[in-house]
C-alpha cells in the first residue's frame, strides 16, 4: 500500500476515559448504576460504542460528537426504528470517550492514488506509534462495509450467540460514501503494554463477524451526507447514519484523523451526569 504521511504533532499520550464496558453490551445487560443515568453530550469531546438519546429500548450503534449523540434506533415501537436519532443527552451501557482537551500525538491527512484497506491503514499506524491508539476524523471511503444491530440489547440474550434477533437486517456495502470515524485498537500480545491493555478491555474484543487479525480494533462511523469537513465542525444537518465499522471489505481513499496514543483510561460513570 501507499506508505502513510504521519505527522508527529509533538504531544505526549492522553488518557481517555469511558463508561459502562462492551462486556455488558455483549451479554445484552443494562447494569443499575446506568439504567437511569443520563449524560451531556457536550461534555465529551467525542465517544462511540452503545447509546441513545431516548430511552432504553432504543439503545443502538452510537457516536457522540460536537454536543450530539447519534443513534441507529432499535426501538420497534417507534416511527424512528431503524433511522438516525440524536440529542444532547444520552444513555449507555458501554462507551469510550475522547474526553474534551486531549491533543493529539499524530496526524494524517492524505489523498491515495490508490485506496486503502482499512486493515492496512491500522496496521502502518500501529507500527508507527507502537502503542495503543484512538482516532476520530473524516474519512472518504471507496468500499464501506458496515453494520447496525436492530434489537436494544438488554434482556440478557448475547448478541453474538443470538445474531438472528440483533443481526436481523443486511449488512450494509456502500461506494464513495464520506463519513466521521472513531475507533481504538491495541495489540493484547504487546506485555509491555499490559496495563493499558486490560483497561481496554472495556472497550476491545473480537468480533465474530469481522476478519481476524493480530492487531484488536472497534470502530464506529457516521455517515455524511454532505462533503466531510473537520471532525469538529460536524452538526446534525450533516448526519446521516451512525454503525459499526467492519475492517473487511472496508477501504479509503481520503483521511483526516487524529490520533491519541493511550496512556490509561478514566471511568466516568460517575462523572458528567446529566440530571
């Protein structure tokens, strides 16, 4: 592949935060301290992983960004099932957060000649940094291969061992789409990093359903519907549909992220509660 054009920016590694943990997501469990919490979405610079801005029972792919939470509802008695919700409040039982203030350590802006596959993209990055990192950015990709689950996962019926009721609507294959991306990934084999990586583990694990690789990833998008421009500037008229990232089949052909080297992870459960 084209070689990547990372630019040290100078800053050291940030520590991030997040609440909940994807364990719950997974097993399909809303713990008390978080079934009746609500949270400021403008307290965070950015998070992915599980929300919504309604109630329970719409709990679904989310990205929270520039005082938004952006959800695909899974509330089938609503006439937004299955559609893009968003607000200013959220609730989760599991999500990583780029807390607000956090520099980055790299950059990358680059057009490809040729476009990339996500895999690969990953891959030159961490052996870059060499440590385990977030990102969040616009990307442009030429094959996008994405995913959103259709059930609110809370009756205790693990989502992977029970694909046919969250996984019941088609994968999702799009050309030239352009998008807001986050995602974190580490290499759990890396002893030296073993106390970051175990606090990842709240927010890390391997997908059944994705291809399988040395490096742990999870990444979330919200598609656009106008040109992408900075990860910043994003605002719900540019929104289209927030899901999960599969690295197979994924490729791009523009990028502009920022990159944060992780040094350890906050828990905010308690922090940042909206009454």
């Amino acid at each position: 592949m084209e070689a990547l054009k990372i630019k040290s920016t100078g800053a050291g590694p940030s520590r991030l935060a997040y609440i909940g943990s994807v364990v719950d997501v997974i097993k399909a469990h809303l713990p008390e301290n978080l079934a009746d919490k609500r949270f400021s979405a403008a307290d965070f610079a950015a998070a992915f992983e599980l929300g919504t801005p309604q109630n329970k029972h719409s709990l679904g792919e989310c990205v929270v960004l520039n005082g938004q939470c952006y959800t695909t509802s899974t509330d089938k008695n609503s006439s937004d099932y299955y559609k893009m919700i968003h607000g200013d409040t959220f609730m989760t039982s599991g999500i990583f957060i780029l807390p607000k203030n956090n520099k980055p350590t790299h950059q990358i802006n680059q057009t490809f000649l040729k476009s990339c596959d996500i895999l690969a993209l990953y891959e030159q990055i961490y052996s870059t940094v060499k440590q385990a990192f977030a990102f969040v950015g616009t990307v442009t990709f030429e094959n996008l291969h994405s995913t959103a689950i259709c059930k609110a996962p809370i009756d205790g019926n693990n989502i992977f061992e029970h694909k046919a009721e969250y996984y019941a609507k088609p994968e999702r294959r799009e050309k030239n789409t352009k998008a807001f991306i986050m995602g974190v990934m580490t290499d759990f084999a890396q002893t030296e990093q073993s106390e970051v990586n175990q606090e990842l583990e709240v927010v890390l694990y391997r997908n059944p359903f994705d291809v399988s690789q040395a490096l742990t990833h999870h990444a979330h998008i919200l598609t656009l519907k106008s040109t992408a421009k900075k990860w910043q500037d994003i605002t719900p008229k540019d929104a289209d549909c927030s899901l999960h990232l599969f690295a197979d089949g994924s490729s791009v052909k523009e990028i502009n992220i920022d990159i944060f080297v992780i040094s350890g992870l906050d828990d905010f459960s308690e922090k940042n509660i909206k009454k």
